[in-house]
C-alpha cells in the first residue's frame, strides 16, 4: 500500500497500539486511533519502552500524557424544541469542519466539509451523496461545491476516494458516488461542471476497474474486478489490507479468532471489503446468515456496486459524445452494454421477480433479499416488466410502518432487518418513482418521514439508523451504539420531504 509524507500511520506506534486497542481502555476502537500525538511517534515510543515495565505504569495516564484523545462535536448540542428543518438547518454549521483542520490520522482537506455526527469526526465517501441531496434543498451549492473539491481532490492525491479522510482508511474506497455529486451539481451550474471534474470520474473509475485489461482463465480476479465465465468483467468489493481494522481492532481480531478453516488475513480481508460496501455489516455477505463467522465479501458480485459503475460507464459516454470524442464515447457505450447485459444475466433472478448478488466462486446466486436490489430501478436500468416485479416484492417483504427494512433477516447486524437506512430510502424511493410504482413510492415516504418525526420529538435527535418495524425500539446492531446527528438522515429527510 502507498504511504504519504507527513501523514501519520497509527499501526507505526507497534506494540503500544496493539497493547492499548486490546486493553478494553475505551468502549470503541475508533477512539484513540482518532486520537492526536503531541510528541513524535519515536519520542512517543521511546517512552513507552522505558516506563512500561514499572511498577507504578498506568497505562491510561499515559495516553493522556502523550495525546490528545477526540471530543463527540454534537455531544454537548440540543435541539431545544426546534422544528425538525430548523434544526437540521442549523446542525449543518455544527457539522462543518474547516479546511486545513489537521492532526494524527486526520488527512488535511483544502474547503469545508460536513461530518456525519458522533464517533465520525471525518467526512465519509458515500454518506456525502445522501448528505448533499438536503444540502440541495437548503440551496447550499457552496458547501456541496467544496465537498466535491475535496473529493477530487482525494482522487489526485491518492487515486481514490477514500472510506473517509483518515490514514486508516486509505487502503479502501466505498460505494463510487463521485460521479453522482457531480451530475447533481451540473444540474444547478451547468454541463460545463461534467467537464470540468471529467478527469477525476475517469481517474476514480480506473481505480475501481484497475488491472482488468489483465484478467484471463489462469487469473480471473484482480483487486475490485472479476472474469465471470461468459467472459463479462464484472467488479466486487476489496481492501488493499489484510489486517484488523484499527477503527475496530477487538471486533476484528475478536472474530478472526473464531473462524476455523480460514487464515486470519483472509477474514481481515473480508471484513474490510464490506466496510468498502458501506453495509458493514450484512447478512449478504455471510455463508451462513445468521454467522458473521462466515463472511466472504470479496467472493460476491454486488448487485449496487455494479449498477454504480454502470452509471459511470453511461456517464462518460455522454460526457465524450458531447465533446465529439466518438471513439471513446463508443468504448463505453460498449462497456456500459456489456455491464448492464451481464447484471441481468448474473444478478437478475427471474423465478422468484428480484436481483441478487452473486457469488463467483460458487457460481450461483446469494438467497438474501436486500434493497440493493432497487439500484437497478433507481439507475433505470430494467425493464418495466422486471421493475413491476421488484416493486411487488418490496411492498409485500420490505415496506414496514417506519419505511423499507434493509434486508429481510434479523442477524443482529445494522445492516439487516430492522434496520432502516436513509440512503436506501432514498434509492428505493427515486427507484419506484423511475417506474412510477407512485403509490408504493409515496407510502414509502410517508411511513419513513413520520418515523423520522417521532423519533425526533421523543428525543430531539435525527439518528444515524431507525428501527422501521416499530417506533418504540431503537435501532440495535453493529460495533457500537447508535449514534446522532446526523449527515445522511438529516440530507434524505429534507430531500423526501420536499420532493413530489
């Protein structure tokens, strides 16, 4: 993996960060790999080696010496019975951090950009998407420009976008939406913004489609592409990294060692490439549903990702037929037709009216229904007859009185049911609408903004997830507590709330 100069590696500091992520010191393992060095990582070291064999060694005393732990920015902010749009109006300034802001595993940004909330003191890459679309609505094109500034920015500067502005993240992406915020800019400012951000889309879209020029029978996998057996290209979550997240160093290491069969690095693996997918964690990437033991994200070909990079295919096509570049606006037409032929033919499953992901290795279907199967819908590209199918399949198994469920089996994971999501609203919601399965799409709406509401006056917080099966639980699952602010709820509840 790459390094950069002047940005700190939290695994450099070895043994001590080893010892302090498996002391149980802090409930969450984000914490003190969030934490700011106040002398070099040597001096630092140093130190440690020579005290930490004393009798009188507190290992907490000393990370208070030696660094600056972080603070929750929402923890001390209160709605104070404010409209809910009046306060998400002003938890947009409360999530504004500035550029240049800098420290410890932080990667330094040049313009302003919006947090999630909570333990997420960085910007995130596919939660920024769903964030903008409020921002939109609130008619902050400022905000929104700078934050597309700083993800191509990220794109220059590492070939990729990140998981989010943290050193720790850089060995994975998530879900490609760059290409969206930029069409949701040009549809303010003009064509001319495609233009503009035009090498950055191509920059990103190598990066996800990096070495499959070299894929053949003897190697039918590279990094985030795979050769399926009709000789389609198709692509998968990865991680350039086979160790423990250190943002979730216990979890990690806590479950490697339960899995019998496998190598540790091969786990590690797995559970950083679906926290590239975003849903970390979900029973779609499991063998066995209901055991996270088994999971095997990188032997998957997910139904989104590939739908995303459709998008960037069609994209760029239109870009360059606009310019008159006809030869290369034909490479892509033919690489779009040639993704969107084999989504069907690997995805779509026409027995039981739904798409899902598919497992390579095995060659045949995964068997759980998740809403990653509305991409195809919200990206348009299915046909009414197959749309009309899902759209049944989404009223009669996802639509609860709070909104669509995320997948249809409890696992105990945050990504599974009960378990609502604001973008997945939102791409099941755009995605009925493209078909005009209008009825189901508004009551979609409605059920998920009076969650939203209630949830709101009985707390005066908008949640990073919901329990949509009743209002009176709160949302439970993942590796840690559910937490508010919140960048995507507040976006996607403004954008619903104001679309017809």
């Amino acid at each position: 993996m790459q390094t950069f100069d002047n940005l700190l590696n939290i695994e450099d500091f070895g043994e001590l960060y080893v010892t302090i992520q498996q002391s149980n010191l802090f409930s969450d393992s984000k914490f003190f790999v969030d934490a700011i060095p106040v002398h070099s990582v040597e001096q630092i070291i140093h130190s440690y080696q020579s005290q930490k064999n004393s009798t009188d060694f507190n290992l907490l005393s000393f990370i208070e010496t030696h660094f600056k732990l972080p603070s929750d920015s929402t923890l001390h902010y209160h709605s104070d019975n404010k409209d809910i749009t009046t306060n998400i109006q002003d938890l947009w300034e409360v999530l504004t951090r500035q550029p240049g802001e800098k420290g410890g595993t932080l990667i330094p940004l040049p313009y302003p950009y919006i947090i999630p909330g909570g333990r997420f003191r960085e910007i995130y890459y596919w939660d920024s998407y769903f964030t903008m679309l409020g921002l939109s609505v609130d008619r902050r094109w400022d905000i929104i420009e700078n934050m597309i500034k700083n993800f191509s920015y990220l794109i220059n500067t590492f070939g990729h976008i990140p998981n989010g502005n943290r050193t720790y993240y850089l060995s994975r992406s998530q879900p490609p939406f760059f290409c969206l915020m930029v069409e949701l800019l040009a549809a303010k400012k003009g064509t001319h913004i495609l233009l503009d951000y035009l090498p950055a889309i191509e920059k990103e879209y190598a990066y996800w489609m990096d070495g499959a020029d070299q894929l053949s029978e003897t190697q039918t996998t590279y990094r985030r592409v795979v050769l399926l057996e009709n000789g389609a290209v198709l692509n998968r979550y990865w991680d350039d990294a086979d160790t423990p997240r250190p943002e979730a160093y216990k979890e990690d290491t806590h479950l490697a060692q339960q899995v019998a069969g496998a190598t540790a690095n091969e786990i590690y693996r797995h559970i950083r490439a679906a926290a590239e997918s975003g849903w970390d964690f979900s029973s779609r990437w499991f063998t066995d549903a209901q055991n996270m033991a088994t999971i095997e994200t990188t032997h998957i070909i997910p139904v989104d990702l590939n739908c995303l990079l459709l998008f960037i295919e069609e994209t760029l096509a239109n870009i360059y037929n606009g310019t008159g570049h006809t030869n290369k606006a034909n490479l892509f037409i033919q690489k779009s037709t040639q993704r969107k032929e084999a989504i069907r033919q690997f995805c779509w499953n026409e027995e039981k009216g739904f798409y899902f992901d598919y497992q390579f290795i095995k060659k045949q279907q995964k068997t759980v229904y998740s809403l990653a199967a509305l991409y195809p819908l919200f990206f348009s590209i299915t046909s009414k007859e197959d749309a009309a199918k899902v759209a049944a399949i989404t009223a009669e198994k996802f639509l609860q009185q709070g909104g669509a469920i995320t997948t249809t089996l409890h696992s105990g994971q945050q990504w599974d049911a009960p378990n609502g999501w604001a973008p997945l609203q939102w791409i099941t919601y755009k995605g009925l609408k493209n078909y005009q399965e209008n009825h189901l799409a508004h009551q979609l709406k409605e059920n998920w903004l009076l969650l939203n509401e209630t949830v709101y006056k009985n707390t005066g917080k908008l949640m990073e997830k919901y329990n949509v099966e009743t209002s009176c639980i709160h949302a439970g699952g993942g590796e840690y507590p559910t937490q508010d602010g919140f960048g995507w709820t507040n976006g996607i509840f403004l954008a619903l709330k104001n679309d017809d």
